[in-house]
C-alpha cells in the first residue's frame, strides 16, 4: 500500500517495518479488492466522521448518507475486527488504542437499537453479531430512513 497517505495518529504508533508488517495480514474485501488493518481503521473513521457530519443536515440534502451506508460502516467495522485478529498482539494493540478512539466516537452520536433495525437493513441476524450492529444515529437523516424499519 505504498500510496495510502497513513493519518499521523496511527503514523506516530508503528514504524516503517511494522508497517509493512500489517500489510502483510490483508483481508479480501471483494472479487479484487483487498485492505489491511490500518486500511481498514481509517475507512472506519472517515465513515464515523461522515455519518456524524451528517446528522446536522436535512434529510432532503442529497449528500447525506442513508441507512445502507450506516450498514456499509458496520460491515467495514466488521472487517477492520477480522483485520486486527490477524495481527501480532503487539501490533493489534497498539493500532486497537486508534481504533477505540473512532468507536467512541460512534458511540457518542449513536443509541442503543433494541428493535435490531440495522439487522433488517442490512438483512443479518444480529445473534453473535458485535456491538456497533446495534447502535443508530440518535439524529440526522438516517433516523428518518430508520423510521420505515
């Protein structure tokens, strides 16, 4: 990934040999589409930072998200799990204390979801899934789109 431009925050953590070494845990995202844990963590938090962004738009603003996008941010949550369970403990740890910062984030703007309306949006079952799928904006435009769930 030698043209990623890597955020300060997790640049400060890891030198250029750790570095190479995360990349070299990859996880398949697609048909030919691949990412690492630092990949993923930072696709996290620009979702995070995005939805959040967005709660103060109106619904009708056409650059806001919908809930399928909420659901793309869980799934890439998902995938930045299975990228840090490859990581040396080590590693996982340190780029874990990155990653804590941007869940916290997400926490801060979002509600607990006991109706599992993510589940129905994304269609997954919620049984083993990780928390983040059962949290939701607490405003925004993406609350509006919850309501036909």
């Amino acid at each position: 990934m030698p043209n990623r431009i890597i955020p300060p925050q997790i640049r400060a953590m890891f030198d250029d040999d750790e570095i190479a070494e995360i990349g070299t845990h990859p996880i398949v995202l697609g048909e030919s589409t691949e990412g690492d844990a630092i990949d993923m963590a930072m696709a996290w938090a620009a979702h995070v930072q995005k939805i959040d962004a967005d709660r103060v738009l109106p619904w009708e603003d056409h650059s806001v998200w919908t809930e399928h996008d909420l659901a793309a941010a869980l799934y890439i949550r998902d995938f930045l799990q299975l990228a840090l369970d490859r990581l040396s403990p080590s590693l996982r740890d340190r780029l874990q204390q990155y990653v804590t910062t941007i869940d916290e984030h997400f926490q801060s703007y979002t509600v607990d979801d006991p109706a599992g309306r993510m589940a129905k949006v994304a269609d997954v079952d919620l049984t083993g899934r990780p928390w983040w799928w059962r949290r939701v904006p607490d405003s925004g435009p993406i609350v509006q789109d919850l309501a036909n769930y």
